[in-house]
C-alpha cells in the first residue's frame, strides 16, 4: 500500500515521511469511565456504554418510555411488564450480535486503530479511523494536536485548512473541497463543537490540503486502503472462470 505526502516548496515537490501504519493510539479526548450511578436497563444500554461517553442521551428513563406506551392506549397497570417484555427483547437481539453495537460517525475510543499524517509546519495533524465506514469503502477524517502526554485531541479546522480530493485516471471520484459532515448538515464553523469536525473520504483517494493563509501551501496525501482477504477469498483461482460469472 503506497502513500503519497509531499509538499511544494519553491515550486519543488518534497516527499515526506508517510503515514504510519495503524497503530493503536490512546486518546484523552474520547476516553471515559461510566459513571457509577448509571444502571444500563438491557444488553443494548450496556454496550453503548463502552463505545460513547455521551451514552446518558441515548438512555431512555421508566418515565419517558411509559409516556410512550400511553399515548398508544396502554393501561398504567400494564407499562412495568411492557417494558420488562421490551428489555427481553433487546437483549434477545443484542446478545446475538455478540453484545456489539454497529455504530457510524463517532470519534475513536482508547485503543482504537487510527492512521495519523503530521503537517508539515503545523501543530495539527490529520488523523483517519475507520468510524463504522468499513463496509462503504470510507474513513473518517479529523484534525488533533498531540498533548503533552502523547494522547491525541481532537480540534477543528477552524478555516486553517481546506481539503480538496484529487481526480485519479479510471476511477470515479467526486473532485472539489471536502465539507465536514457538520457543514453539509448545514452548520457554520463557528457553531462546531470543539473537537465534534468529521470529514468522509473514500479510501485509497488522493487528496491535497491548502492553506487559504498561505497561498503557496500544498500538501498531497493519499488515504489508506484496507486488505480484505475475505473478500479475495471468494473469488476463483486468477485466470480460471469464477463461480460468479454468467453462463
């Protein structure tokens, strides 16, 4: 797997250091502890608990889900055994996904596989995991600084940089700026939460980052690609006919 960085310096092309390989990294900013007075209900609760330090607004209290199953008629009387009958079945589905929960766009946890690019002159650094994007070919992208401890913050790009992808001969991709998720959502830079910028990029894509303060900025990058075994385990030995094609 190749990976382009290089930087344009009087009109001269600089290669880089490339990218790392994935290591696991620990991150300060995503890292939590649950809290001691939370009581998942179910299977599911439980397993969101490990993956988000914002687990609390996903939990539903007796309260809410008995407003629930009021306003569809149910008796008082019958709402304790209601959502007893609803826990059963979360677990039910939750126990045979292994007690993991599929989960798209949240930032990487302690531990998580992350690939990180230094740019160069800058304190930031681009950071790119995978973020439940696995099976859409994609990778999610961000900004962080390294703190004193060596963990990871995440921060945004506050107009520092711009990301544009890069055409690549026979293969379709959309050129142009890359908007955050935030700002195709419709959000102005200045109402991101700190830290909460995500982009999408499809994975192997070229990509450049300018700098609009510095005109004269250009760093090239390439995203990583993912191996996939399982995928070339399924196809017939090369040059003979896959069990796939047309008769």
């Amino acid at each position: 797997m190749s990976h382009i960085n290089r930087v344009l310096k009087g009109g001269v092309a600089h290669v880089s250091t490339p990218p790392p390989t994935p290591r696991r990294q620990p991150q300060s900013q995503s890292h939590h502890i649950a809290d001691a007075d939370v009581k998942p209900r179910n299977l599911f609760e439980e397993a969101l608990m490990k993956i988000t330090p914002d687990y609390r607004k996903y939990f539903h209290t007796d309260d809410q889900i008995d407003a629930y199953y009021g306003v569809q008629g149910r008796p008082a009387e019958e709402r304790a055994a209601v959502r007893r009958a609803h826990d059963e079945r979360v677990n039910k589905h939750t126990a045979a996904t292994g007690g993991v929960v599929l989960a798209c766009g949240l930032k990487p946890v302690r531990g998580e596989q992350v690939h990180v690019i230094d740019i160069p002159g800058s304190a930031l650094k681009i950071r790119l995991w995978d973020g439940g994007q696995v099976d859409h070919g994609l990778f999610l992208l961000d900004f962080v600084v390294t703190e004193a401890d060596g963990t990871l913050k995440a921060v945004n790009s506050d107009g520092q940089f711009t990301i544009y992808a890069i055409h690549r001969p026979g293969m379709p991709c959309s050129t142009g700026r890359l908007q955050s998720w935030e700002e195709a959502a419709g959000w102005q830079n200045k109402d991101i939460n700190p830290g909460e910028e995500r982009f999408s990029v499809p994975e192997g894509t070229y990509c450049r980052l300018k700098c609009p303060a510095q005109p004269a900025f250009n760093f090239g990058f390439q995203v990583p690609v993912r191996e996939r075994p399982d995928l070339l385990a399924a196809l017939g030995p090369i040059g003979q006919p896959s069990t796939f094609a047309n008769p």
